[in-house]
C-alpha cells in the first residue's frame, strides 16, 4: 500500500510537471534560455522518479536469505564483544572490593507443565572452594539442558543477577559464529501490545547496533535474551479494599493474579514456531514464581533454585575476608547461636551489607540481640548510608544523602496499576518537582526560545510584513501548546567523541537529500495550485503562494529529521549507556547537533522551493519580500526544533523549580553514590543496589 501510494505521487508530480511545461510553451515569447528552463522542470521530476527507484532497487539489494544469515553472523559478533564487555564491568562491580566471590549453588526445580531435562544440582564456583568437584558450573548446566530454556529463581538478594552474569560470561567466552548472544532485557519495560521480537530488537539496539542489524540478529534467531523482572510487572497482592496483605516477613506478598506477569509467560511458552528450540533465561523471585498457577509458568524449560547459603560457607568466608581482626572472627564463630542472623546472612545481599555496615568500625556482634528479621534488616539498612559517607567523605552528609535518595525511590514507586520501576534516568526524574508545574514552565521556556530565534530577524530590518508579527505569535502559541502536552521521553544523548564520527555523517546522509527533494517537491506542488487560483481570480492567493511552499517544505523536511535521522541515526548508533544517558551535557549537545541538522534541512528545502517557484511566470515571487520568506521558513524549522529536541530544556527547568528537592548538581551525586555502591548501573540507567533498599529508603524518608 506504502508502496503504490509512494509511485501515485511520484506518477502525478510529473504529470503536474508535464501540464505546466506544455501551458507555458503554447504561450510562446519564450528566448532559448526560458525555453530550456521550462523544459528543466520536467527533468527534473524525472529525477526524482529515477531517484525513488534506486532506493527501491537498493532496498531490494540488501541481505537476503543466506547472504542474511552470513551479515546476521557477522553483526552478532561484534555485538558478543560489547556484551562481554558489558558483563565482565557488572561482574567486577558485584564480587565488591574484597574480590571473594562467594560459590552458589542451586538444585532443579519439580517440573512444571511441559518441562525439560537437566542435571539435579549444579554451582557457580567462587572464591571458596567449590561446593561439590561433581556439581556442573552454570554454563556447563545450561548446556546440559535438554532444551535451551532456563527458569532461574531464589529469594530476593539470592544471586540470580550474579548468578547470570556468570552464565552470559561463559557462554560468550565459548560462543561459536552460530550461537546466540545474551542479551538482558527487563520485562518490565515490555509494553505487551508489542510483539516480542520488537522487544528484543530494541534491546539490540541499545546494545550498539544499528537497526537494521538488530532485525538480522533477531531474525536468525542469534540472541539469547536474558529476562530479569518477571517480579517487577505487577503490584503485589492487595484485598478487595486495596489493602497491601504482608506475609510473616513484613514483605507484601506476590499477587498469583498477577496478569502482565501471566499475559508474558503466555507469549513466551508459544513464542516461535518450535517454542521448545527458542532460547531464554528467566529470572524471577522464587516466592513470586511460586505463587503463580503451574500450568501458567514456562513452558518447555527446566527450573532451578538458588540455595541458601550454608552455616559454615557464610563463616568460612567472613573469617577469610576479614582474617586479621578479632571482633569478625568472634562474630563468625558465633554465628551458629542465632537461627535468625544466620538465616539473614544465608542470603548475599544481606551478607554484604553485614560486611558494609560494620567494615571500618563497631562490633557486628551487637547485631545477636535481634530477635527477629524485619528489626535487624531495617537496622542493616538505615546504617548503609552512614557507612558509605563515612567511607567517602564528601560534602554530603547521611541525612541529606538518605533524602535525597528517598525522594528517588518515592518517585520510582508504583502505583495501583503497575509494577515497581527500578531505572533511574535523569532526564526523567522532573515529575519530581510537580508534572503540572514543570510541564507549563517548560511551555513557557519553549516558547521564549521560539521568539528568540524568530524575533531577531523581525526586528533588525527596516520594513517587515505585518502579518509576520501574529504569525511568530501564533507559532509561540502552538510551540506551548505542544510542549504542555509531551510526556518527556528519553532524550537524544550524544557524547563528545562521536559528534564527529559516522554517525553524524549518517545522519546528514540520511536528511539533506531528503530536504532538497521535498523542497521540489513543495515547489512542483504550488505551481498547478497557483496556476488554478489564478484561474479562479485569486490574485492574493497567487502572490502568497511562494511562502506558503517553503513554509511547507521545511516543515515536511524537518519532520524527516526527528523521523528517519533520530530512529535510524540515534537509534541506531548512539546507544544510551550509563555515560551517556545520565549526563546532561550530553543531552544538550543532541538537542543542539539535532537542532543543527533541522535548520540545514530547512535551509535546503527553503533553497529548493524558492528555485522551482522562480520558473513560473504566475508566481509573481517579488510579490512576498525574500527576507519575510525566509522568516517564515526560519519559523516552520524553530517551530519544529523547539518542539521535539528539549530534553536539556525541561530537564534544567526541573533543576530550576524551588520544589525539585534534590540536589542542583544532581548529576555528580549519582555518581557519587554509584561509586560509593548505593547505586549500581544496568545499561542507560541507575538502580539502586538492591530492590529491599529502594522499598526502605521509599518508606523512611
């Protein structure tokens, strides 16, 4: 349909071409170079034509079939590198400072509806001495499966995180051109309206790749997607009155209703065209996947659990950690009198923040007199920040760091409606400050910056059209209007390094050309208009009519740029890593170098307009001053640069708001505290350390 619609244009622009050639040599009195001028015009729209079928011919000649796969193997080789890259940091920031990476073991999980084969028991070997020589490590089970589909569970801060990043890391480090690549994609992002391949794709994409490659890699089924969150899609468990229901822990109890997490598990277990041969690895919280119904939870796939840790592991490795001072070696030799810290520690989250809290000073033995968990988490828990800062002297004090951050964690908390957000962009923290308040400040912004581009031109001439002046208005009008409304999305994020590189280049190929024909294009279309409300005795129209086209022109030819330049150029090649997407210069420097782009597309296609209309006898261009042409030229491109490239706009706007109650330099503090361990990064954003910390920090600002 895209496509006939596509040649009707292209078919009746040289019709239109052809008519007005033939009016204006019936009319005759032309000299040689008019007659050649005319005639041009049909040149012209024949060119375009030629053009649209080499790109149709081009599309045609990529991959196809086998050359495909051939370009997918390559693609997905260099995605395997960064990846790997990727793991090898994540690694190295949860095995921690001391660098003794605790050994995990886990047992099969009792088969669920359709399930596959694997080993019983099976480890991820650390620092101590391994569990069992017998025990495979997680790579070697996985391999061992009888179907490439993985469903890995344990309580909250058991190590599945840890757990698959040891899996991506051995199976990159063994990969062959035809195995999948691991790929982590967060299921709580997954709008389920969208079929899971665009899901993956899109993670591809953030990976580095291009689109078009992520679309091979996916196709030829050259990703292993990791899927974190299954937890994460829906609320917990709430009675008919909308009362949160706790278990005996204090923790609100999974919901097994859960509908995003189900309506997932559907798609996956009847994904592909054999389902049992697609690859995955889920990860989920045992309690959560347990409490949903056995014959909603994956199919096809083999279930293991993550063990607690042992009594004498948990000793074992505090005794060799800190092997030098006696007050961790008494703890450590006492730990057997007191079932509940040794159930808390059994877990490794709550281990490391045991080794946080009490590493530099006070006695862990105090921690013997609690006589329950939930009391002796909050104790570990309201310590971490005041540990960090003692450990990381900064301006920060614990009190304004632990406000700061729970301001954060209220912000991410969900509603009745969906799950718990984890990710923590900064760009996207200004609802903070009020969604109304920033919104209509930011329209305001927009549209001060609107009339400051416009306005200057206006102003610095002797003579300017009157109707400009309502004009810029009214375009400041709608630039408001627009802005009001916009949800504020991640914003385009370019680091210095690459403004000069590829993808700079990539993005003026994929836009000028394109400028310059919808500039002829806007010009052929005004030429059969005008020369029919000439007919029809509409002399204002006619003399109207040249900026009227470039009017058009530039706002079609900057529409490409937000379009095919930011989903095929940004997309594509500037993928939002923590770097990247967290820092606001680099924001501002995509706001500017897209802004750039918008006003050389407008510039071409207000030069190409104002060409095709100067060859037309019936267009009297002397009618409309150049310069009041090239303000409203000048208008439609700031109208549509304002608009859609304002991320560092509204983010300065909620750094600017007297309520936005986090700190101005709120960039520095987040990578404080990601260096300080309060924070981790999972690809373009920040998450807090753990989810039981973000839930304290939400309920004890």
């Amino acid at each position: 349909m895209v496509k006939a619609v596509r040649w009707l244009i292209t078919v009746l622009a040289i019709a239109g071409a052809a008519a007005w050639v033939i009016v204006q040599l019936l009319k005759g009195h032309q000299d040689a170079s008019s007659t050649f001028s005319i005639v041009s015009m049909v040149g012209m729209a024949v060119s375009l034509a030629l053009a649209l079928g080499g790109l149709e011919a081009a599309r045609k000649a990529l991959p196809q079939g086998d050359d495909a796969l051939t370009h997918a193997q390559s693609a997905a080789k260099t995605l395997a590198k960064r990846v790997l890259a990727a793991e090898e940091k994540q690694f190295r920031a949860l095995i921690g400072r001391d660098e003794e990476q605790l050994t995990l073991t886990f047992t099969r999980r009792a088969p669920d509806m359709i399930p596959g084969r694997g080993p019983e028991r099976g480890q991820v070997a650390g620092s101590s001495p391994a569990a069992d020589a017998g025990f495979p490590g997680i790579t070697e089970y996985y391999r061992a499966c009888s179907k490439p589909r993985l469903v890995v569970t344990g309580a909250a801060g058991a190590g599945k995180t840890v757990l698959s990043v040891e899996l991506a890391r051995g199976l990159l480090r063994q990969r062959t051109e035809n195995d999948p690549v691991p790929v982590r994609v967060p299921l709580a992002e997954w709008d389920l309206k969208d079929p899971f391949e665009k899901l993956l794709i899109d993670h591809v994409i953030k990976a580095g790749v291009s689109e078009q490659r992520a679309k091979w890699i996916v196709e030829n089924g050259l990703v292993l997607p990791v899927l974190d969150g299954l937890d994460e899609m829906d609320p917990g468990l709430a009675d008919r009155h909308r009362n949160i229901v706790y278990g005996l822990d204090g923790q609100q109890l999974p919901d097994p209703r859960a509908p995003r997490a189900l309506d997932a598990l559907k798609a996956l277990s009847n994904h592909g065209d054999m389902v049992s041969k697609f690859p995955l690895v889920l990860l989920c919280r045992k309690a959560h996947y347990d409490a949903l119904p056995r014959s909603e939870r994956l199919q096809h796939a083999v279930g293991v659990d993550i063990d607690p840790l042992s009594l004498e592991h948990v000793a074992e490795h505090l005794t060799t950690v800190f092997e030098d001072e006696e007050r961790w070696q008494r703890f450590a030799q006492d730990l057997s009198s007191s079932t509940v810290l040794y159930e808390t520690l059994a877990t490794p989250w709550w281990l490391f923040l045991v080794k946080a809290v009490y590493h530099r000073r006070g006695d862990p033995s105090e921690l013997f007199s609690y006589s329950s968990a939930r009391p002796l988490k909050d104790h570990l828990l309201s310590l971490f920040i005041p540990a960090v800062v003692d450990i990381r002297p900064s301006r920060y004090d614990a009190e304004r760091v632990q406000g700061w951050l729970a301001v954060i964690a209220r912000h991410l908390r969900s509603g009745s409606d969906a799950g718990e957000r984890v990710d923590i962009h900064r760009p996207r923290l200004w609802p903070i400050a009020g969604v109304d308040r920033v919104r209509y400040a930011d329209a305001v912004a927009g549209a001060l910056v609107f009339l400051g581009l416009v306005l200057p031109l206006l102003l610095l001439r002797e003579s300017t059209g009157t109707w400009l002046y309502p004009t810029a208005g009214l375009g400041a009008v709608l630039v408001a209007r627009d802005v009001s409304r916009q949800a504020g999305d991640l914003p385009m994020c370019v680091p210095w390094g690459r403004v000069f590189s590829e993808a700079t280049l990539r993005l003026a190929i994929d836009t000028v050309p394109v400028g310059l024909v919808l500039g002829m294009l806007g010009g052929l279309a005004a030429l059969p208009i005008a020369w029919l409300a000439a007919a029809l005795g509409l002399g204002s129209l006619v003399s109207f009519m040249p900026a009227l086209a470039v009017f058009w022109s530039v706002l079609l030819g900057t529409l490409i740029v937000h379009g095919a330049g930011v989903t095929h150029t940004f997309g594509g090649t500037y993928p939002p890593d923590v770097n990247t997407a967290v820092r606001w210069q680099y924001v501002l420097r995509g706001d500017l170098l897209f802004g750039g782009a918008v006003f050389v597309v407008a510039g071409l296609s207000m030069a190409a307009a104002r060409w095709v209309t100067s060859f037309s006898d019936v267009l009297v261009s002397s009618s409309v001053p150049f310069l009041d042409v090239l303000a409203l030229g000048l208008m439609a491109a700031a109208l549509r640069w304002v608009t859609d490239f304002g991320g560092s706009r509204r983010y300065l706007v909620f750094l600017l708001s007297p309520r936005h109650q986090l700190p101005y330099r709120l960039g520095g503090f987040l990578r404080w505290s990601h260096a300080g361990g309060l924070l981790r990064t999972s690809g373009g954003a920040y998450q807090f350390r753990h989810r039981e910390f973000q839930r304290w920090l939400a309920q004890n600002p």
